[in-house]
C-alpha cells in the first residue's frame, strides 16, 4: 500500500465485481445499468470528473479544452478549429453535446428503454418545433404528414399529390405488415410493397413511385436520414434499401403523435443529451453498482500463465478484480489484450465532422428547436454527403434564453472535406460576425467576387454567427475479446438506434442468456406510466 | 372519431346490467309521477338529474327540467328578485347538460337544453366558460357537429364578429382539413360576410380565389378525402350560378309571329303565356306583369306558379289569354306586348299571332277520328328556320358582361382538375368535378368550345367506376344530354321531325321531338323546349317526368316503354291542359303495390274531388275507388282523346273500364277506339 502516491484517491471496498466499466459513455453506463438489473455486482469508473465521457454535454469552455486537449490520447478529436478564442458570456451557460446534433424519435427504442429501465424519471424532454430541409439556396420545411403537407406552402399541387400517394402506400405497408398480414394485397384495398421492391435501393424505389427529384431528396434524407448521395448508385458508401428506407419512414410516423404534449416526431432530453447516461448510471445505483468518478484505469491486469484479463490497477494504485470489463474507446489496451472482434464490420467512414454554432436568433421565427438537413449537392455540386444541423434553445436548458446553439455534422474520409461541407452550410445558414481564422485570408483573396454579394437582403434575415467551432471526430466501432469489450464512440447517426444495438450486442456476449433490462426492471421503484417519459 | 367502426358498448355482466334496468325503470316511473303531478320540488329534480346521468337520451327528463326550472324561477320572482338565485338555478342546469354530454357528447337533448337555458337570457351567460368547454370538445372531436352548431349558437349570443369565426374555422382546418364542419361553417361565414360586403370582403372575386387555393391544397394532399371536394362544390357553385334570379326563357318569346291554323282557330281557346326563371320567384302578377294588346286587358289574367308543392314560389309562372282566336282574324293578326317587372329588371316582349292557310290538306273534324301513330319520320331534312321560337338569345343576353372572373377560373380549375386526372385515373372525386367545371363553364359561355363530349364520357366512365352512385350519375348524364341537344337551333333539329299525320292543335308548323332511345333518367332543360306541342320521349328509363309541367303546349306526349312506377310519378302531367295524346304504354305502373312516393306529394286528402257521378258508377261496375286513386285523380284532370296503357302491371280490364268512365271524351284506349 505503500506505493499509493496520492491520498486524494479514495480506497474501494470490495475489491473483487462481477463487472467492471471504466466510462460512463452512454453505452458503458446502458451496459453498467443492464448488469445491476441482472443481479451483477458492479463497479462503475470514469476517469474524468464528470458523467457521459464522450456522449457528454459540457459547458463550453470545458467542451472546448476536451475536444482540444492533446491528452485525451488517441487523435479521438482533430482539427478543431475555433472563430474566436473569446467565447460569448456567460459562456459556462452554454452546454454542448459531444454527441450533437442528435435527436430521439418518441417511438425509438431509447425511449422504451428509458421508460423500462425508470430511468425516464431523471430525464425530461422537449419536442423539436419543425423539421426543415435547404434546398435550392432556401429553407423549406419537411413536410412529414398530411397536415403538414396540406400547409405547406413550397410545394407544387402535382407534388402534393404524389408525396401524399407515396405516404399512403407506405402507411398501408407498415400497417398490413404490423397486422401480420402476409398477402401481397389485403382485403380493403391495403397495398403491400413487393418483396423484390423492398430489396431495391429506396432511391429506385422512390423513382418508380415516379416521385419528382425534389421529393425522392426530401424522403430520402430528410425523413429517411440517409448520410449518402443515394443516386451515385455504385459510388454510394452506404445505399438504403427500401427496406430500411421503409422502416425509418414507419418509426418517424409512428413517433408523430405517440406523446399527446410532443408537435413533431423528435424530441430532445432537458440540459442537453449527457443527461441520458447519468439516468441510466442512477438506475444502476439504485440497483446497487458503486460509483468513483475521477478514477482513471492505468494498467490491465492479467493472469501470468493464460494471459487472461483479471482486474484492473487504479490510478490510485488499488487493483481490483472482476471477470468482465468494459473500457472506454480512448483507452489504450496493450497489443496482447486488444479485442478482435468488432461489434459490426464496418464500412462506415472513419471520421464525422461537426460544427458548433452559436447564435442570437432562430433560423425560422416561431420555432425554437429545428431540425435541418442539407441533402447532397445542396451546398455543393461534389458534395457527397448530407449535412444535418440541429438548432436548440433555451427552452432546453442549454444556452441563455434567447440564443441558439446549432450542431452540424456530416459523416467523411477526409478531415478537410468534412469541415469545408461544414463551413459552407454554416455561411448557408448564418451571417458571421467574425470569421474563422483560416478562412480570412480565403475570403480577401476572393474579395473581388464577394464584395457584389447579391444576398443583402437575404442576409438581413439571417442569425448572426457569435462563436463557431469546427472539429473531426474519429469514429470507432465497438469491440470484444472474451473478457474485455469496448464501448463505440459516438456515431454520425441522428438517433441512438445504432448504439442501442451496438450496446445490446455486447451485453449479450458478456452475459448470454441475460435479459437486456427486461421488461419491469424499473416495476419496484416506480409505477410504470407510458407517458412519464414524455415531453412536458 | 371518425372512419372507425363504432365499437360495441362494453359488454356488462348480466347481474349489474339487470341491475341498472331496474334503476332505470323506478326512476323513470318516479320521474313520470312528478311530471304529470307537476311536482318541482328539489328531491323530484334530483330524480331527473339521477336518470339523465344514466341515459342523457330521455326527452321527457329534459322538458320537465325546463317545466320545473321555469316554476322555480317563477316562484323566486314572486317573492323577491334575487339574481343570486337564477344564477345558481342557471348555473345547475348547465352542470346537467355537462354531466350528460360527458355520458355522450352527442346527445340532442343536453344541447338542446343548454341553447334553451342560455337562449332565455336571464343573466350575462359565462362566454369564456362556454368557449373553454367548446375547445375541449372539438379537441376530442373536431367534427362533431353538435359542438360546431353550438359555437355558433354562442358565437351568436356573444355577438362574435364572423370574421373572428373565421378564423377559428381556418384554425381547425390547419389542425386537420378532413372537418366537413369546419369547411361548411366556413361556407356560412363566407356567404354572409360576402353578403353583408363587410369590410375586407368587398372583392367577391378575389375572396373566392383564396378559397380556391386554400381548397386545391386540401384535394391534391388527399383526393380520397371528401370534406375539401364538399367545400368545392360549394365554391363552384359560387361561381357558376349568379346570385340574382332572372327570366331564363318565356313563351312566347320576344318577336315570335305565331302562326294559328285557320282551320282550328275554332279550338283554341286559351293561349298560353309562360315564364321561366333561373330559380324560384315569386311576385308574378298583375302589379309586375303589364300586357298591351287591343285583345285584353291585364286584369284578366291570372298568373299561377307552377310548383309540384303548391309553394307560392315558382321557377315557372303561367296565364292563359282567352278567348283570343276571335281577335286574329285581319290580316294585320294579333300583337301583344308584355312588360315583367320582375327581379329588379324588366323584360319586354313583343309578339304577333296570324292566322295560317298553310295548313294540312284534307283533314276534318277535331283531329282524333284518326289514331295518333308515333312514326314521324326522322329522316326528313328540317329547316332550322322553322323552329322560330328563339329561346336561346334570351340565354345569351343573360350572361352577365362581367363573366370573365368566372369564366377565368372555371378555366383554370378544368386546367388543374385535367392534369390531376392524368395521374389519378381511377378517382371518382376528379372525375365528378371535372365534370360539374365543365358543366359550369358551359353553362356560363354557350356555344363555341362546349365541353359535352367530354362531359358525358366522364359521366359514362363514373356508372363504369362507381356503380353504387349509379343513379346519380345517370340523372347527370341525362341533363348533360338535353343541354346539349337543345343547346341550340341546329343541334335541336337533329332531333325534330315534321308531323304530317293528324293535326288538332292550332299553332303551325306542328313539329315532333323525338328523344327516344338516350337513356335518359330525368327531365331538364324544359325552358327550351316551351313551344313543343308533340314529344316523343319513349324507350327512356325515366322514373320521373319532373319538369314536363312547363310544357304548355304539350298536346302529345309519348312516355311508352320507360320504368314510370306510379300516377303519383305522371303529377306533372296533372297541369297539362292541352295534352289530347299520352303512350304510356309498357311502364311499370303497378309493379309496386304500395306507390312510395304517394307521400311525398300532395295528401290525398286535400283533394276536392268532384267526380262523386263517375265514382258511384264505378262502384256499381264493382271496382274499388281505393285502389285505383291516384289513376282517378290523374285522368280526371285531363281531357285525352287518345290513352295507351298495355304492358303495365296495372292494366287490366277492370282498369280499362276505370278509364273509360273517368275518361268520357277518350277515342282510343290501347289503340282500339272507344265503344
């Protein structure tokens, strides 16, 4: 004991888990969460101060030094680069998401799971006001229901009418195919999409549908979410089936209206999305999981003989032992130990670049919480990827009232392109104040041409920029080998579905057979009421 | 709410179901006992509160409600007026009602109690409550019409501006346009803010036209939805119609010279004067009507409407000139002139009636020694000029100058609907609107680019489409066809032959109209067709023959081989006084032995009936007057020389005997001359 160099670590009783995790990520803190329930004695560690790690909200100046800082080891964060090194006062009020822009559906998983887990009880949400898309140099909005097609004012009468047909088309599969009806045509006149159409890129189905481009581009990344040009056909890294399409489609309509008090179909955790793995880190607690903050996993511990994991020594030098452990994806594990096996085999990008906006009006009046999709090409012509921007407000605790944060990203191969993409749809969107550094000199070069800005009026419209920041953050996929398992990092979804499933997998591989936080988990502490996860 | 199968009540066990009967039945009978005793004590309202609570549906709980509330108040005025008191009395009542539609929101009674008891206004109703309340019911359903007849009963009471009402209708349709109730209150406001030009709502043209766009997003959202395809409806009609009613055609019309055969001046003892409108008038008399001719004097004529409801409004007003062949004997003939000062305008016209010796060779007598044979020849090239009556100048005078809005729109609608048409080929909601804009547009521009063609083949493709609308769509398809046949002079000679083989009536040239054989379903457009003496509208499917009461002239008429069911369908033909020749051979007369739609007509009972002499010889001939009413009545009214009734359910000798005794001047029955 002598070789303990600090007092200020404290010591931990007992010494041997069932589990340990070393992150309170989101996915460390589910899995943490999902072991207490099943009855597994375990330790819960974060090596920061603060709870979620990379799935964090932090107050900007933290957030800033986080994603900066060279000792979070592995280039995990790169490229940041910030307008100004002055942030806007009081700049602690502002909490940004290291996971952002991300939303929940009301009809996702995470919301099941927060209502199962109890877990829905330290978390409020609010709902987003509208859902916009960029096209044509303009803001239109998505419209994603009947009514919403009925009042929208961007569209054509024709493409009315095909956009509802398609909607009903849709609407009359999800629903045949949640009665289990197997028939290819129901008996009152439900429709059913073929199977051979639901195999096909949704892109071509979208086209066979005979949906004009501007549609098929609406539908495909503004209600399907799709990150890639879906019409490069071979080129395309990631091409939605109509399957999938077809599927995201159902989840979004079937989040419209779950909550009687949520306008849309998305919603947004109250201070931002770190709340969501403290929830879950509280229902690990009342089920009995010990938790030390600022303790930082220094050393892996192995049995001599096999080479097996056995515990792991402390920064404060206590070593403790359990039979499974999960790391955090910034942890480096010497070569001997490194799990081989990737939770899904990717061929996802590497890299999301992301963007941090800081404003002083919305982007539409009369809407607080916006959902924006730039579709590819919208920004440029080589633009390959679809920009998402999510703009949040005071109503969400998250900025002073009155001001804006806007989150952007786009997944990329390259750090710079990323960032160009999102740097275009920042000076798409806002009128900055100050511009970023680099691009000053850009700007001068092209003054001849952007002295004559046409955009005057537009421009007036338009927030003010007051702080941006622009980073790349390297994406991970989760890992398991045996004993060890590795949580993903943050991916460029808009939702948490992908983790979900990601986390589940590796639950299920640590402990087969246990149940991934069953139904009444939470039935002792709380009496389970479907609304209480609900937007206020 | 809406588009889902009502669900059945719950199933409740047995036991407590019998128990709540019982509940039921002793409270009822309680509230039965106070009732006809007049007992309004506290306990006995309770009773009522008690059994309105169980079932809101019982009428008689609500009216001894009123009864004893009215007691009540009366009793408190008696002693001392204290506001305090009415207002809780009020104010028990309206929880009633709520505790009732809580039970069912749709229950008349408890609405109709509430209107009742605030419509007394006896203290300043408690308008933010009542329009809370409003909200919270729409919320739950936003169609319930129950909910939309009270706001505007409260919006009435408030004295709301229609402008703010408005706009919650625009609210509601934001929140869900699938809401008849919210597009048709939008109708009412509309009318009635346009009506009253209130501020704002000057430019008709241009209100209309946001209308029409609001509407077409609604149809292209969801074309299977109907609400928006009502309002269209309603906004077409706006637009097609003018609001002002006008003279549409008259007999004779202006600058007619009739011709009167010499030969039977004799007969013709009343000349008929008749009037068309675009919709019914009234005011139809001396005062409006001025007739200048050396023959008469206006006060002897008689203006009649003639409506099937003896309403004293009519689209068609009638008088007979009498005795006027004494007067067309010079050469110079007959001139009449007649002023109407009706609908805020006035309409002169101008005819002359002359005696013809061109007249038919060889023929004697009164014209019926002969049989009438429906065999004029189609073939037989008619010249346009003999149809001299011109009604359809008169049509065209009437289209407003200022029809251009109209007609732009019309336009732009068949533009659209067209284009929807292409993608959506099956939908009977763009098929039937194309075919009422272009039923519209014609109606406004005649001749030219007329859409008939295209008009009838979409009514064809909508019996194919929809063929539980089957009827509605044939009756359509048939006014279409007679607007297009008689849309002019041309097209209506297509269709006129000459009569050569008998001649009893006295205006020349006698022509037949033959619209057999077009499936018609329905009569129309009979303003055209005033001066027809002879028409041929057998191998039909009429089952109703409405309209045909305009035809004045009408001396024979030829109805054989439709689906007539009854008399009471042949009403129209009552007011035919001219008609001498009616085939009414192989109908369906009889077919059903209760005639359905006896009651929609005039009661029996308010017949005077004077054939007591013919009734008692039918008695005595054994055939029951009972049975045989309607066909009395009919016959009796009319002076027909030739009858033909075989192939009807209902012929058989008896009836034959029938006819001849009610029909004494009858010549031929079934084609065989009378004994």
């Amino acid at each position: 004991m002598a070789e303990i160099p600090t007092s200020d670590y404290p010591t931990i009783d007992p010494t041997s888990f069932d589990l340990i995790v070393s992150s309170t990520g989101l996915s460390a803190s589910l899995l943490a969460a999902a072991a207490s329930v099943a009855g597994k004695s375990v330790l819960h560690l974060d090596s920061n101060p603060f709870y979620g790690s990379h799935f964090s909200s932090l107050p900007l100046p933290s957030f800033l030094s986080y994603i900066s800082s060279p000792s979070s080891p592995p280039n995990l964060y790169s490229d940041v680069e910030a307008s100004s090194q002055s942030l806007p006062e009081p700049s602690r009020s502002y909490l940004v998401d290291l996971v952002g822009p991300r939303l929940l559906y009301c009809s996702d998983e995470t919301v099941d799971l927060l209502l199962r887990s109890g877990a829905s009880h330290h978390v409020e949400f609010k709902s987003v006001d509208s859902s916009l898309v960029y096209w044509d140099g303009k803001l239109c909005s998505v419209p994603d229901s009947r009514q919403a097609i009925f009042k929208d004012k961007s569209l054509g009468l024709t493409e009315k009418s095909q956009m509802m047909k398609f909607f009903k088309l849709v609407q009359s599969h999800i629903s045949l195919t949640r009665s289990g009806t197997t028939t290819e045509s129901g008996e009152e006149g439900g429709v059913m999409i073929p199977e051979e159409d639901l195999e096909m890129p949704f892109v071509e189905f979208l086209k066979k549908q005979r949906l004009p481009p501007k549609i098929r581009a609406l539908v495909l990344y503004a209600i399907a979410m799709a990150d890639y040009e879906q019409d490069n056909g071979d080129s395309c890294k990631i091409v939605v089936s109509t399957r999938e399409g077809i599927e995201t489609i159902s989840l979004y309509t079937s989040s419209i209206g779950r909550f009687a008090n949520a306008v849309g179909a998305f919603i947004y955790p109250m201070y931002g999305h770190g709340e969501l793995p403290q929830a879950f880190c509280r229902c690990a607690a009342v089920k009995g999981a010990l938790y030390v903050l600022r303790m930082p996993v220094i050393d892996i511990l192995t049995d001599k003989e096999s080479n097996k994991y056995i515990g792991v020594r402390l920064a404060s030098g206590q070593e403790i032992f359990s039979s499974k452990l999960v790391l955090d994806p910034s942890y480096q594990i010497p070569a001997s130990l490194s799990p081989r096996e990737t939770v899904v085999s990717s061929n996802l990008s590497s890299y999301v670049a992301k963007g941090v906006c800081i404003t002083d009006r919305s982007l539409e009046p009369n809407s607080a919480n916006i959902l924006l999709v730039f579709p590819p090409k919208s920004l440029h012509q080589e633009q390959s990827t679809a920009v998402r921007a999510l703009q949040i407000s005071g109503n969400v605790a998250v900025c002073p009232s009155g001001f804006f944060i806007v989150h952007l990203s786009t997944p990329c191969e390259d750090a710079a392109l990323g960032k160009e993409y999102i740097n275009s749809a920042m000076k798409a969107l806002f009128n900055s104040r100050e511009l970023p550094a680099e691009s000053v000199q850009a700007q001068t070069k092209e003054e001849g041409e952007s002295v004559e800005a046409p955009t005057q009026e537009e421009g007036e419209t338009k927030p003010t920029l007051l702080w941006s920041c622009a980073f790349v953050q390297e994406l991970r996929e989760a890992s398991y080998d045996g004993a060890v398992s590795i949580c993903p990092m943050p991916d460029a979804n808009l939702d948490f579905r992908n983790i979900l499933s990601t986390t589940r997998k590796l639950f299920q591989n640590m402990y087969p057979g246990e149940e991934f936080i069953p139904q009444n988990s939470a039935a002792d502490n709380i009496d389970d009421d479907a609304d209480e996860g609900s937007p206020e | 709410m809406h588009g889902r199968p009502r669900k059945a009540t719950k199933q409740e066990d047995p036991a407590a179901a019998a128990a709540k009967s019982a509940r039921l039945r002793v409270l009822q009978s309680q509230l039965l006992h106070f009732h006809h005793n007049r007992i309004y004590t506290k306990e006995a309202v309770s009773v009522s509160s008690k059994l309105l609570d169980i079932n809101p549906e019982i009428y008689t709980g609500w009216n001894y409600r009123k009864l004893a509330f009215q007691h009540n108040l009366k009793e408190v005025s008696d002693t001392d007026t204290d506001t305090e008191t009415i207002k809780s009395a009020i104010e028990d009542e309206l929880r009633m009602v709520e505790v009732a539609l809580r039970r069912n929101p749709k229950s008349y009674g408890a609405w109709y109690h509430r209107k009742w008891i605030l419509g007394q206004k006896l203290v300043l109703a408690n308008f933010d409550h009542e329009f809370r309340l409003l909200d919270m019911l729409l919320k739950a359903d936003a169609r319930n019409f129950h909910g939309w007849n009270y706001r505007r009963f409260i919006a009435r009471l408030k004295d709301v501006s229609e402008e703010e009402e408005l706009k919650f209708t625009m609210d509601m349709i934001n929140t869900n346009f699938s809401n008849y109730s919210a597009w048709h209150n939008r109708s009412m406001l509309l009318s009635k803010l346009l009506r009253k030009k209130v501020k704002g709502f000057h430019e008709e043209e241009s209100i209309l036209s946001d209308e029409f766009e609001l509407v077409r997003q609604a149809l292209f959202t969801d074309p299977s939805d109907q609400s928006g395809w009502f309002y269209h409806l309603w906004l077409l009609d706006q637009t097609s119609t003018p609001h002002k009613p006008h003279l549409v055609s008259s007999w004779p019309s202006d600058k007619l010279n009739i011709e009167i055969s010499a030969q039977f001046k004799e007969k013709c003892e009343r000349f008929p004067i008749i009037f068309c409108f675009n919709q019914q008038v009234d005011g139809v008399n001396l005062a409006t009507v001025t007739v200048n001719s050396k023959l008469v004097s206006s006060e002897h004529i008689t203006w009649k409407p003639l409506s099937a409801n003896n309403s004293r409004k009519s689209k068609i007003w009638v008088a007979f000139l009498q005795n006027f062949n004494k007067y067309c004997d010079n050469s110079e003939g007959l001139s009449v002139e007649i002023s109407l000062h009706c609908c805020e305008s006035i309409v002169h016209l101008k005819f002359l009636m002359k005696l013809s010796h061109m007249d038919h060779q060889g023929k004697n007598g009164d014209g019926f020694e002969e049989l009438f044979l429906w065999d004029c020849p189609k073939s037989q090239e008619i010249n346009p000029y003999l149809v001299s009556y011109d009604p359809w100048r008169l049509r065209v005078e009437s289209v407003e100058e200022d029809a251009k809005w109209h007609l732009d729109t019309l336009s732009a609608e068949i533009a659209l609907f067209k284009e929807m048409s292409e993608c959506d080929e099956d939908s009977k909601f763009v098929k039937l609107t194309l075919a009422r804009l272009l039923g519209a547009h014609n109606s406004i521009k005649s001749g030219g680019s007329s859409y008939f063609e295209e008009i009838l083949k979409l009514y064809d493709d909508l019996i194919k489409l929809d063929a539980p609308h089957f009827s509605y769509y044939r009756d359509e398809r048939s006014l279409v066809l007679l607007d297009q046949m008689t849309s002019s002079k041309d097209s209506l000679v297509e269709y006129c032959s000459r009569c050569e083989n008998t001649s009893f009536s006295c205006i020349n040239p006698q022509l037949c109209i033959n619209f057999s054989g077009l499936n018609l379903t329905r009569i129309g457009f009979v303003e055209r067709l005033l001066w027809v003496q002879i028409l041929d509208l057998s191998h039909n499917n009429l089952t109703s023959i409405l309209g045909l009461e305009a035809l004045q002239l009408l001396v024979c008429l030829n109805l054989s081989h439709n689906q007539i069911m009854s008399f009471t369908a042949l009403e129209p033909i009552k007011s035919l006084q001219s008609l001498k020749v009616l085939d009414l051979s192989f109908n369906e007369i009889g077919s059903h032995p209760v005639d359905t739609t006896r009651y929609l007509c005039s009661s029996p009972l308010s017949h005077t009936c004077n054939v007591t002499e013919t009734m008692e010889e039918l008695a005595r001939e054994n055939i029951k007057i009972g049975d045989f009413w309607e066909a009395i009545l009919l016959f009796e009214s009319l002076q027909l020389a030739q009858l033909d009734m075989q192939g009807n359910p209902v012929t058989n000798e008896r009836f034959r005997v029938l006819v001849e005794k009610v029909i004494p001047c009858l010549k031929w029955l079934d084609g065989k001359p009378v004994r």
